[in-house]
C-alpha cells in the first residue's frame, strides 16, 4: 500500500545588509520554516569575514565569540509553520570592508 512520507522539518536564513556608513552597518535576518511541519525555534549562525561585531539586535538573541556568531530566535517568533518566516534585524561595527558571510546556517528545532 502506499505510504505517506514523514513530515520534513528544516529552516533556511538569509543575511543581507540593509544599510550602511563610515563604521558601521544595519542587517537583516529571514528564517524561512523550509519543512513540512511546524517547527518550535530556531538558531542561525554565520562567521564574519572581515571582524564585524554585532553592537545591537532585535528579534532574536545575540552570542557573539570572536568572528563566529549565533541568533536564537526571542521566543515569540520562533514558532514557524511550514513556509512560515520570522525577521531580526541588528546594527554592526566594521573597522573596514563589511563582507556577507559566505555561508549561513538555520537549525530549527
């Protein structure tokens, strides 16, 4: 008989810079629910290429150690259904060039 496939969990981001000065830049985070079910939180993490430091965030909780950084969600917005999205967005120091990360990880949970 046929079977129906277990429902995927799974969640994406995208960092992108929405802003930017002498010093300093602003950022935003969008975390995608890219499963099938519901997921309950959510954890993104990146490494900076040129030293930035996260100086200011909002919707999320913020760990910054040396150039490797990781955003929990704030509880409110962690709960996404499938397709679902959830924004944070935060200001940063740069002391030069300001490079995207080359790579962006979301584990839902």
């Amino acid at each position: 008989p046929p079977t129906t496939p277990p429902p995927t969990s799974g969640c994406t981001a995208t960092y992108r810079v929405t802003g930017s000065w002498q010093g300093g830049f602003q950022g935003e985070l969008v975390v995608r629910n890219a499963g099938s079910a519901a997921i309950t939180g959510w954890t993104v993490g990146w490494t900076f290429p040129d030293g930035q430091q996260i100086t200011q965030l909002w919707g999320g909780t913020a760990t910054q150690t040396g150039a490797t950084v990781s955003v929990r969600d704030a509880g409110w917005n962690g709960a996404l259904g499938a397709g679902a999205t959830a924004t944070a967005g935060f200001l940063g120091s740069t002391t030069g060039a300001n490079t995207a990360p080359a790579t962006v990880t979301c584990t839902a949970r």
